[in-house]
C-alpha cells in the first residue's frame, strides 16, 4: 500500500511538473555571415547565377522539429558571379532597376512561414509568404534540417511579383528572352 501510494505521489509530481513546464517554442537566430542564398536565373541563352545577403532571419522549433521561421534579404546586395567587369557591373545593375528589383524603393525582401508540415527525418513541407517589390505571393517548398544548419530550395515565378523585363517577348534575340522562373538555393547556419 505504502508503494502504491508513493508511486502515485511521484507520478502526480511529474506530471505537474510537465504541465507547468512545458516544452517552449526555441527561435535560433541565423548567422546571416555565415549562410548563403543563391540565385539563378534562366534565358533561352544560358543562365546566370549569384548570391544575395540575408539581412536577418530565424527559425522556430517546438523540441527537435521546425515549426516557423521569418527572412528579409538585403536586395541591394544582388552579386552576379558568372561575370566579371564590365558585364558584371551593367547586370547588377539592370537586376536592380527597375526592370527587375527596383532595390532604391524596395531595398529588402522578406519570407514568413506560415504551415509546416513534417515529410520525413529531418525533411518539411513549408508554407509560406515571400514579398517582393511590395507584393505578397504564396510559396511552398522543401527545407532541410540537421542540428545547426538547414538548406532550403525554391523556385519563383518573378512575373507575380511585377518582375517582367523580358518575359515572354517573341521574336527578340535569344539573350533577351528571360524564364520567368528563376531558382534559390539556401543554406543556413544558425
């Protein structure tokens, strides 16, 4: 009777004891220095490729398991790599034109999770709101996470966010004809 009694005790105890502490939401601040986020973008003549600069981002976890995150990107940041002088400079610089980005009134970019689902060990299923230009478009795609470090890749359709300089124009020369999607690889370090 006298275990009975105390088994009952303990397992009142830390029973409480979980519900007045339960496990709280963790938000891991990304080392922006330390993570990448590439570009890459197609036209009928090839494609070009670069990096941008996350100005801030975190993600939330519930335990082990992703649950949120938010994201602003520096868009003035916007470096062309497959280029060099000349022709590198005239691309950042039309990127963000206002052909393209138009970075003096939209100077970042932002993406808000909104669902995550888990697919897998380690693998999610994101939900989320990217803004671009001042425009707010849905967005899903896959994100990865192992311990600090997570990896996620997009693709984005640039004409829903006013982002049509060369889209779809018939009869231009092949270098001006651009895809309207372009694709973000992103590698995080928190």
């Amino acid at each position: 009777m006298k275990k009975t009694i105390l088994s009952l005790t303990l397992v009142t105890l830390f029973s409480a004891s979980a519900i007045a502490n339960p496990i709280e939401k963790e938000t891991k601040e990304v080392k922006t220095t330390e993570s990448t986020v590439t570009w890459k973008g197609y036209k009928v003549g090839g494609s070009h490729n670069g990096t941008i600069s996350l100005e801030s981002g975190a993600l939330e976890f519930d335990g082990e398991k992703l649950v949120g995150g938010n994201f602003v990107v520096d868009m003035s940041s916007i470096n062309t790599q497959d280029l060099e002088g000349e022709y590198k400079d005239k691309l950042d610089g039309h990127l963000k034109s206002d052909d393209f980005f138009g970075t003096a009134d939209h100077p970042t970019a932002s993406l808000t999770f909104t669902k995550v689902k888990s697919t897998g060990k380690n693998s999610y299923e994101v939900q989320g709101d990217l803004t671009i230009k001042g425009t707010t478009e849905p967005i899903t795609f896959d994100v990865s996470v192992y311990g600090d470090k997570a990896t996620a890749t997009l693709k984005v359709d640039r004409t829903k966010y006013d982002v049509k300089y060369g889209s779809g124009i018939i009869g231009t020369a092949k270098d001006k004809l651009i895809y309207d999607e372009f694709d973000l690889v992103v590698d995080l370090q928190m």
